[in-house]
C-alpha cells in the first residue's frame, strides 16, 4: 500500500543535495508532505473505526483519498493539501444526504477541518489523518449539531420528526 515510501527514498538519492532555488523549494515541501502523509497513512490504517474505509484511487498519490462510511455506504473525498499539517485537508461529501452538518452540495460542517476556531477545537499542526477520519465518522453517529447546523433545515426536520416520534410513541404507551 504505502509505495510512495520507496518512491521518496528513491527521489532523494537520485536529487542529491538541495539547492535554494524556487523549483527545489516547492519540491521539497511537496516531499514533506508526502513523508508525513506515508507515517499518516499507516497510524490511520492501523487505527481505521469498524464502519470506515479507506480506498486510494492511485497509491503513489497519498495526499488523495476516499472515504466510506457504512452503514449507508456514505462517501467522502479527502484531499490533503501541500501545506499538510498546517492545514487541514479537504473533504466533500459526494453522497447526497439530509443531514444537518452537511449541505446537500456536500460541504462538511465539522469543527477539526476549520482552519480558525474561536474555541480551540479547529485544525491545528498536531493534528492527523485519524482524527479526521474518526471526526467524519462521528458525524454519521454520535456527532450530530443541531444547535450550530450548516443545513438548517434539515436540522429542524430531524428535531420536529423527533418530537412527532415521541409524541406518537408516548401516544401508544399512554393507550394500553
């Protein structure tokens, strides 16, 4: 799986000792990200929730992943950036769902990918791979805002349908 690995040794035996020019500079922070993303890849894999996996269209390009998530087979698109771990990667929802954190076009409110949080709990370097995975999951079970929803409709339809449920079954047990 991780055979980026073999490519960055590889291509630092065969690019010799840097230079300061602009071109190396970009090379080596894609490199960096790309040596962080082979420890990432494999600390996520090894520590990967029950109901997620994680599928590499191309396996020499890390920094590129989808996720899935079951049940429901809801699936996400990760992308890491150059700038990984300074930022936090990308991720769009391409199944379309109702639900209050994720709008129908598959932006994903959750609190990790925000570059800036007021209360601490955005994206910060010490960050990784596994807590955003773990964080997308969470949003499929435990994990749902309704007080700050990016969908608002779909928040208040789930709350109002939640109130209709317990109305109808307080209904039934009031009836025997």
């Amino acid at each position: 799986m991780l055979t980026l690995a073999s490519k960055l040794k590889r291509d630092d035996g065969v690019r010799g000792p840097r230079t300061s020019s602009p071109a190396s500079d970009s090379t080596r922070r894609v490199s960096v990200r790309d040596k962080l993303l082979v420890k990432e890849v494999a600390e996520l894999e090894a520590n990967l929730p029950c109901t997620c996996k994680v599928n590499f269209p191309d396996p020499n390009k890390l920094h590129y992943f989808q996720l899935t998530v079951i049940p429901g087979n809801f699936l996400l698109k990760t992308q890491v950036r150059d700038v990984f771990n300074m930022m936090p990667p990308k991720v769009k929802c391409l199944t379309r769902i109702w639900h209050p954190n994720i709008t129908e076009m598959g932006e994903i409110c959750l609190s990790l990918l925000r570059e800036h949080s007021i209360d601490g709990t955005g994206w910060a370097p010490t960050r990784t791979l596994k807590d955003v995975v773990w964080g997308l999951n969470s949003l499929f079970t435990d994990l749902l805002n309704f007080d700050d929803p990016l969908n608002i409709e779909a928040a208040e339809h789930h709350l109002r349908d939640k109130v209709s449920r317990y109305s109808c079954e307080e209904f039934i047990e009031n009836a025997n």
